[in-house]
C-alpha cells in the first residue's frame, strides 16, 4: 500500500489559527454594528434555503467564502437576540468571556459523560454550581457536600423533566402510573406539561391549580386539589412553583405550596429559569422564600447572568432517586473510579448519555465579571425597569397590566385589545426594538422584558420616546 499524495484535507495550524482570527473579527464587527442592523429580518420563508446551493459541495471551499457566505445569506435571517432593543420573551445572554469559554469547550471537544472521560469537565462543573450556591444564596441543602448537589442542564425544560422522573421514581409504584397525579400553576411555562406527558403522566393526571390577581399559584387550591385527589385513591407526586413565570413575572408562594405539598409526600421542583439569576444580589432573595423545602430548584444562567446558552443549572437536595432512574451502565462504560463510587458520573444527572463542556463558559464570566460585575449588571436592568413602570403608570393612555416582577413590566393600551396589538406592531415594524405579547386576564398585553446584555437605561428611555410617538400618532 502506498502512502497518498493528496493534499491533507484538514487544514494546517496556522490555516486554522488565521481562519479563527477571521472568525472572531467577523463576530466582533457583527457585534459592534448590531444596534444599527434591523432587529428582526425581512426575509420570507424559504428565503434562507433559497439562497443556497441544492447539492452540498463535492470540493471544500475556503473559509474567506464561508463567510462571505455569513454576510450575504446568514446575517440577515437572524433575529437579534443580542440587540440592545430587544425586550421579547426572555433575555437570551451572550457575553465575550462566555463565547470565549463555548469557544475552548468546542474546541477541546471534549464529551463529558463520565468522570473518567474528562475529569476537569465533571469537577469543574461541581465546583461552579457550588459557587452558585454560595452566590446566590441557595440552601445548603443544594450543595454537593450533602447528598445532594448540582448540574448544567441544556435548558429548564430539560431540568423538569429530569425532576419529573425522579418524582415518579420516588414513588416506587411503576405499576401504578396512571394513579399518579402532578401540580402546576395554569400560568407555568409549557415544558412542565410537556415534561410531564414524556414521563407518562395523561393529561387527565396534571392538575392546572388556579392564580391569584397576581397570577400566582393559589395555595388553597392546591391543598384542595390534592385532598380531592388523594381522597379518591390517586398519588400526588410532583408539585411545581414558578418564581418568575412567562408570561407576567408572577412568583408563586414557594413556602406555603411546599408546606402543602410536604403533607403528602409529593416532590416539590422550583422554576426559577428567568428570575433566579436575579438572587445573586441579596435585595432580591425574598423571591425564593422556602426554597429550603424543596426537593430540587432550577434557572437558567443564559437567560440573565451574560453566560451563553445552553446553561441551565439544575440542583437537587438528594440526587439518589435521580441517578437510580436515569443511571444504566452498560459494559463498555465501566470503570474504575466509578465502580468505587469515588466521583460524579453526569450522565446519571440527566436523559441523554453525551454532555458538553458546559462549565467552561459560566466558569469564563463568573471570574470575568465578579459577583459585584454580575450584581452591577443585574441591577441596572431593575432600576431601567422601576423607571420604565413609572412611565406607563402616569401615561394617560397606557396602563400596567399587572404590578412587575424584576424587569419585566407587562402593560396594555387603554382603549383595548386591537389598540395594544396595533401599538406592538407599529414598535415592532421599526425594527429598532421587538416587543412580545401575551393575555393575562383575557386582555391582549405588551410584554417588556429588559435584560438584554448591552441593553442600557438609555434604549430603555429610547423605547419609552418611541412608544410615546406611536400612542401619539
């Protein structure tokens, strides 16, 4: 056999060092210019795929034309998440330390499934959700020198669903199923419903407890929902609180739910995926009241603590019944230090086997910015918020929909639905801010979620300037 003369088909050191400058140039003038791209994109549908070749390349192009490619194609099917005017949905967080941090995780390539496959991975990512512990004022309970601990999760929704099946574990009544019954707010977000029916939960077997005029879990009808249930021989096993729920910011009576919900032995999962980044500042940890009485707790640092996503951190007072639901070891993963039951093996903490180097990144902005940086930061956007509130509150033609939670203030037109949807597709159509809606009380509402990482009290101030010329007009 004769060794080939072809040309090595991955590219040379200094070919990738260059490509990579080029790279980080590219997104750093992307980012520099960001607040003068529209904010959402002109293109219709089948407009991106459109513009691309049918058949993928039989020759490898260079990289100087992969971006080329970025400028004229990619660019301009983007929302900008990252524009200093976007205030839809939730904050999607993106910081240089955290790319920089998703940067060297990508390129390390490393799968972090067992301690064995990489030890930094496993026990930096213990490490860092200590931190959060500490940081944010979390209970002890939650932290890894107990029997319980942390992990990064893709996202809350994946949190969920790990707490949902260690819930139903718990129970030990496999064959019982469909005598299992879950509790949630009717204003929690989707992926507890969705988390719930992957779990084998009916939908005839998920509560939707009623809310208050805070749209906050009414903890009475809780308790009579799991009496009701538990009287008529059904098992309620999982109760979930939102801290800071989707659609209004809504915190939910954590202390007095899981008071209730102790009585009858039910597992107890606290949603915090937006507002939770929010407790590192300890003004701000009253949202939490009775997060001791929980059996697990989640948010998302990608939302609003400037770490890229997917970082969500998942804690659990006791990882026991966790692990004894997801954990199967198959031969080829056997080893040592795992046997001797000496480390944290994550692929027991979560459903798919594989898992990134996700610790990288919040480690890169936890050192970057500091707790105060992160506070400073935090806190910047609930003062914007306070003040934007106050705009909406003595607007003779706007009123608040519902009193705010954080930053987020959520607000409607005066003269009605088709007045509050006009005004948020004339904001909208600017494309210098996006705004998303809501109903709360059936009445169609403007949502302002503030939290963006560049976003400033002065696009605040020019948000409300804009406002006030549509509402005018």
């Amino acid at each position: 056999m004769t060794q080939s003369e072809d040309k090595p088909i991955h590219m040379s050191p200094e070919e990738f060092r260059a490509a990579g400058y080029a790279a980080i140039d590219w997104l750093v003038d992307y980012l520099k210019e960001i607040e003068e791209r529209p904010i959402t994109s002109d293109v219709k549908p089948g407009g991106i795929r459109s513009a691309l070749p049918e058949h993928a390349p039989e020759t490898g192009e260079s990289f100087q034309e992969l971006l080329a490619d970025m400028d004229s194609i990619i660019a301009p099917g983007i929302t900008q998440w990252q524009h200093p005017g976007f205030y839809g949905y939730f904050p999607a967080n993106s910081s240089p330390p955290a790319v920089l941090g998703d940067l060297l995780s990508t390129g390390l390539g490393v799968n972090g499934m067992l301690w064995a496959t990489s030890p930094a991975a496993t026990e930096l990512e213990t490490h860092v959700l200590d931190w959060l512990v500490e940081l944010c004022g979390i209970p002890k309970r939650f932290h890894s020198s107990g029997p319980g601990g942390g992990v990064i999760q893709d996202s809350a929704s994946s949190a969920t669903l790990c707490a949902i099946l260690a819930a139903r574990h718990r129970v030990n009544r496999p064959d019982e199923i469909t005598k299992l019954r879950a509790y949630v707010s009717n204003q929690a977000h989707s992926s507890a419903e969705k988390g719930l029916l992957v779990a084998g939960i009916t939908r005839q077997n998920i509560r939707l407890i009623d809310t208050d005029e805070t749209f906050s879990m009414r903890p009475e009808s809780l308790e009579k929902a799991i009496k009701e249930d538990s009287e008529a021989g059904y098992t309620p096993f999982f109760v979930m609180t939102t801290v800071g729920t989707t659609s209004s910011g809504a915190v939910d009576n954590v202390e007095e739910i899981a008071k209730i919900a102790t009585q009858f032995g039910a597992w107890i999962h606290v949603d915090a995926a937006w507002a939770g980044s929010a407790t590192i500042c300890p003004e701000f940890r009253g949202i939490l009241n009775g997060l001791e009485l929980a059996d697990s707790y989640a948010f998302n640092p990608h939302k609003w603590m400037l770490t890229n996503f997917d970082c969500s951190a998942f804690f659990v007072a006791d990882a026991q019944p966790l692990n004894e639901t997801l954990s199967i070891v198959p031969e080829y993963l056997r080893n040592s230090a795992s046997e001797a039951g000496e480390v944290i093996d994550y692929r027991d903490w979560q459903v798919p086997l594989g898992r990134r180097f996700r610790a990288l990144k919040l480690w890169f902005v936890l050192r970057s910015y500091g707790a105060e940086g992160i506070r400073t930061y935090i806190r910047s956007h609930v003062q914007a918020a306070e003040w934007f509130t106050e705009q909406i509150r003595n607007h003779p033609k706007l009123e608040l929909s519902v009193e705010p939670t954080l930053s987020l203030v959520c607000f409607q037109h005066v003269d009605g639905d088709k007045a509050s949807e006009q005004l948020l597709t004339s904001l909208n159509d600017t494309k210098k801010v996006l705004l998303t809606h809501t109903r709360l009380n059936d009445n169609y509402v403007l949502r302002v979620a503030i939290g963006s990482t560049y976003t400033t009290f002065e696009h605040v101030e020019a948000l409300m300037q804009l406002i006030n010329d549509k509402v005018q007009n």
